[in-house]
C-alpha cells in the first residue's frame, strides 16, 4: 500500500504534522524534562506509561508495546490503513494529494473509492424507492413501529424492490462490473446472471464513523429467511471495525456511549432522544469495536438481550472492554425486552431511569453468580461466596474492595473477614502491575551514558530468532546516531549478514551511508509495520549514543554471531538425536560431533569479553 505515494511525500506529510500536536488531539500530555508523558490509549492503565518524544518524532508505550512514528499512532487511533492515513495527515495538515499511479495500491484505492461512490448512490436509491408508491408497504411497516420521517431522513433508510435491477441501473450509472461485484449489493450468477443481494427488504445503511456508507442491514418484510442480512466484507466494509450510529454519537457531551443489539433499537432510542446509542453489528463485540467506544467514550453501558446467548455475548464484552480501559456498565430491561420495544410502551424517561440505574461490571457479575446458585442452602451459600470471592479479588482499589465485601456481608449474612480471607486467598502474591514495572525501569535509566550490555535489555522472552531480529535494529539505531562506525559493522556485518526481516532496512541504512547522506532515524519508521515500528521506536527512546560506540557495535555483533551460532548447535544437536529417523550413518553423526565441538568453541571466543 504505501507504494500509492513517493517516500518523498510520505515524508513531508510526517514532518508537516508535529507528532506532540497530533497525539494531544487523543491523549491529555504532561511534559517531564525531554519527554510527554500520558495514560495510554491503547490499553488499560492508571500509571502514565506513554511516553512522546519531540526531538525524535516517536511515540512509545512501555505497558502495551505500540510505538512508532506519527503515520502508525494514526493508523492504530484511527483504525486506518497506510494510506488512509497519509491521506487523513495530508488533510490535516492541507496538503494536497498527488496525482494516482498504475500501481496495486493505486487501482485498490480507486476501487475502494469507486464501491463507496456505488454505496452512496444506491443507498439514495433505496431511499428513493421508500418514498415512492411502491414503497407503501416498508413506510406502513415503519409507521407501525412508530418511526417518523425526520429519523428515517437521518439514519437514510431505504426499501429495496423485489427483483433484480441494480447490475443494470449501476452500469448506467458508469460503474465498473469489478466495482459494483466487489461491493457486495449483487451477486454474479451462472451464465451472465446477476442478482440482487437484497430484495423488497427494508434497508439501512451502515455508515463509517466519517459518514461514509460502507454497506447495508437489510429487514425481510415478508416470511423470507434470513430475517435480517447484511453486506459481507468488502474492501471498504468490516463489520468488527464498525458500529452501527457512531458516526451520530461520537460527539455527545457526556462522553458516555450505549451499546445495543438491533438497528430499530438505536434508531428508537436517536428519536427519543438518547442519541449517544450505538449498535454492534454483530452478536459480540470485537476488540477493534472496543478500541473505538474507548476513543469516544469514557463510559459504555451494555444493553444486550436477556436471553442466554445475548447475557453470553454481554459477559464477553464487559471483559474486553475493560481489559482495554473502559468504565462499563450494564443495563437491564426488565421481562427480557429489547430497548425499542421497552421504549415504545414506557416512553424515554423510563429508559433514562434504567440508564441510571445501570449496573456496574462487578455487580453485573456478581449478579449472574447469584441467579444460578441457591443461597438458601449451606452450600449454595458456600459455592456463591467462593465464586463472588473470585470476582473480587480482580478488585485493585482496597476502598472498593471493602465496599462490596460490606455490601455482600450484610446481604448474604457472611462475616466481612471471612470473605476477605477468601478474597486474599485467590490473590496471588507475586501479582505484579507489569506496566509499572516496566515505566518504573523506564525512570530509572540514569542520565550519564552506558554501556551497551547495560543500556537496552533483550527481553529474556524471545526466542533466539526473535533475539537476533531485534539485536538488528538496535545495530541499525546505533548506525543512525553515530554514522562514524559505518565501515567496522560493514566489515564485521555485512548485508548478506541481516535477517531476511531487516536485510530492506538494512540495505536502505547501508546504501544511505555508503553516499554520506544523512538519516534521520525516524524516516525508516515510514517503512515499517506496525510491530517492527514499535519496537525500533522503543530502541531509538532509549537513546542508541554511546561514550564508545565501537565498542557498543563490536559487543552487538558479537552477540549476533553467538546467537546465529547457539541455533546452529540447536540444529545439530536435534539431528543428531533424532539419527534413527533421519537414517544418519557413524561417518555423517561423526561430521555433526565434530561441527558441534567447534560451534563451542566459536561461541566461547565470541562470548569472552
């Protein structure tokens, strides 16, 4: 994808958008010394673990991971592509873009702006034929459900006729065959058939959270099954990336989103006036949906059906959402209705008051514990408090903690102290906060230089390859901020030495160097995925200039060939144990031993200090 623009252009739009700017627009950040500090908005935490750093143009979570240049905080904030999100940071910064090429990337992007061009026209065509004669019967069915006209404007509802007729209305419009296919409105058949996807069914267009139509729900108004379909993946749609309505409810004041299963329920509850509603558009919640109710709300209440699979799906979500960083709530509806029909027979006030009253993730769970067990008995009782002590011991907060140990004791007749000590019991106590373990190491690094083996630490997680790819990186960050060892790691690693991973990276550096042009370490950053641009961030953070640098770049390379030589080892040593089933003769597991006392002996001369 990034071949659709010049690395020349590519550049210029990082640098005409300051990376401290753009990050304030999603995150409140303190300065401290060279950094900005703030809570990061990747995932859940209370300790500021992100960090921005100016005169490199990186952000970097030490909790999380992510990290990178300003294109990639886009790309992860937004749910962009590559070049979606040049085209979002060109806009921001009013740039114009540059004339499109021939190249894959290039035609993938005209399509997908072709097929939102189909989307937009036919989802004025559904609404068209809504509000033609022919759509009497939709309007009546709408009518009955008490939806008015201004909503049906709003939310752009439409009525698809019976038959097949768009293949021939679009390709009059001038849309390509390819387009109007990969769209997902009509199904290509045998023998040059084509078939409208949705037939006499109410529609509603699904929007991007830009406003984009990006594919269509479709209600059957006849006994035709399915009841409701809706458009497959396409290019410019996925269903977990998206939510029903967000495009309304992203700016409401209170920062407070309400999450609902069906498309009349958000559409009855924008007409009552609860407009920050929104619809997942399926039964359970992805994380990429999760990450976009954090971006625009602070709290989320859950409403889901009261039936076992909806109760399953509102279970699953609570978990997700709060292991990202939400505030959730879930909210009930008494005798199993779903929120339009509760609305349309108790008015907007009582579903604010079920708003209110909504319960928090503890209580929710708690709750459910308690419908399943009978605490009348001895042991149901003994069971519930087991299972609720589970639940609580999640509880970081001692306050709260004690608030709901009160509240379940006097409920339940069980002693606060016993409960607590099956609270405890379940707390393991070597738990340790990760995230501020790794910030606190963060603030530890002493101002002065160190040495290399001291200064960035390999995480004793990864495996040799996984080693040797970041060892890598550390030796190209090292190049950047000081180009006068360029010849020794050139004479000691050369290109053919990188990984297949970075040998790209590696040879842009070299090729770079080897003209003495100048690298600014955060343009390689434009190259990288998202993965890769974390961890070379992370790199660069730590700050790759040293009082030696020779000495740095001699002790990464030795570490390279002693990791490169240990998977040699490895390599030999699982032949030689599996001799029978490899069918090795004593002249061929001769010739292993003897590679295997040398690979030793390399790896003790590499290894001396």
């Amino acid at each position: 994808m990034k071949a659709f623009f010049t690395e020349e252009f590519i550049e210029e739009v990082r640098m005409n958008n300051d990376i401290v700017e753009v990050v304030s627009e999603y995150v409140h950040l303190k300065r401290k010394g060279r950094y900005f500090f703030g809570l990061c908005p990747f995932h859940n935490e209370r300790t500021p673990s992100f960090t921005v750093t100016p005169d490199l143009q990186i952000f970097n979570c030490f909790g999380c991971n992510k990290g990178g240049n300003v294109i990639h905080f886009i790309m992860s904030i937004e749910n962009l592509d590559f070049v979606e999100a040049i085209k979002f940071l060109a806009e921001r910064a009013g740039m114009e873009l540059p004339g499109n090429d021939n190249s894959e990337s290039a035609k993938e992007y005209k399509l997908k702006t072709e097929i939102l061009n189909i989307n937009k026209f036919v989802a004025q065509s559904y609404y068209n034929n809504l509000m033609s004669e022919k759509g009497s019967g939709a309007r009546e069915y709408l009518s009955r459900r008490k939806i008015n006209h201004a909503v049906v404007k709003k939310f752009g509802l439409g009525y698809s006729f019976p038959g097949n007729t768009l293949y021939e209305l679009l390709q009059e419009k001038g849309f390509s065959k390819e387009a109007i296919i990969k769209s997902g409105l009509v199904i290509e058949g045998k023998r040059g058939k084509y078939f409208d996807r949705f037939r006499n069914r109410l529609m509603f267009p699904i929007f991007d959270v830009r406003g984009n139509v990006i594919g269509f729900g479709g209600r059957a108004l006849d006994d035709t099954l399915p009841k409701y379909m809706n458009s497959p993946e396409t290019l410019v749609y996925n269903k977990g990336r998206n939510l029903y309505a967000l495009n309304f409810a992203k700016n409401f004041k209170d920062k407070k989103l309400i999450i609902v299963e069906g498309y009349m329920d958000v559409i009855t509850l924008h007409q009552n006036g609860i407009i920050n509603s929104v619809a997942s558009l399926g039964t359970a919640l992805t994380e990429n949906q999760g990450r976009l109710l954090k971006k625009y709300a602070e709290e989320v209440i859950i409403s889901f059906d009261a039936d076992a699979a909806g109760q399953k799906a509102a279970m699953r979500s609570l978990d997700m959402l709060t292991n990202i960083g939400c505030k959730v709530k879930v909210l009930t509806i008494p005798n199993g209705k779903d929120p339009d029909e509760y609305v349309r027979e108790n008015g907007p006030e009582a579903f604010k008051e079920l708003i209110d009253n909504s319960m928090n993730l503890v209580e929710y769970k708690i709750g459910a514990v308690k419908k399943n067990i009978d605490t009348n008995t001895t042991e149901g009782k003994i069971e519930f408090v087991k299972k609720a002590a589970e639940i609580l011991s999640l509880i970081e907060s001692p306050a709260e903690l004690e608030i709901y140990i009160r509240k379940i004791s006097e409920q339940y007749e069980i002693s606060m102290g016993s409960l607590y000590a099956e609270v405890q019991n379940r707390k393991s106590p070597k738990k340790v906060n990760k995230e501020l373990r790794s910030f606190s190491k963060r603030q530890n690094v002493p101002d002065g230089k160190k040495e290399f083996l001291n200064k960035i630490e390999i995480s004793k997680t990864f495996n040799n390859d996984k080693k040797i790819i970041y060892s890598e990186l550390i030796l190209i960050a090292i190049l950047c901020m000081d180009n006068s060892v360029f010849k020794l790691v050139k004479d000691k690693y050369d290109l053919n030495s990188f990984s297949e991973e970075n040998k790209h990276i590696a040879s842009y550096v070299y090729e770079k160097l080897e003209a003495k042009a100048r690298i600014v370490p955060v343009e390689l950053l434009n190259s990288m995925d998202a993965d890769k641009a974390g961890e070379f961030a992370r790199i660069l953070e730590q700050e790759c200039n040293f009082d030696d640098s020779e000495k740095a770049v001699v002790d990464i390379i030795n570490r390279l060939f002693t990791l490169k030589l240990e998977n040699r080892k490895q390599e030999i040593l699982e032949k030689i144990r599996n001799k029978d089933k490899l069918n090795l003769n004593s002249l061929q597991i001769n010739e292993l031993l003897k590679e295997l006392n040398d690979l030793v002996f390399e790896i003790k001369k590499y290894s001396e200090p």
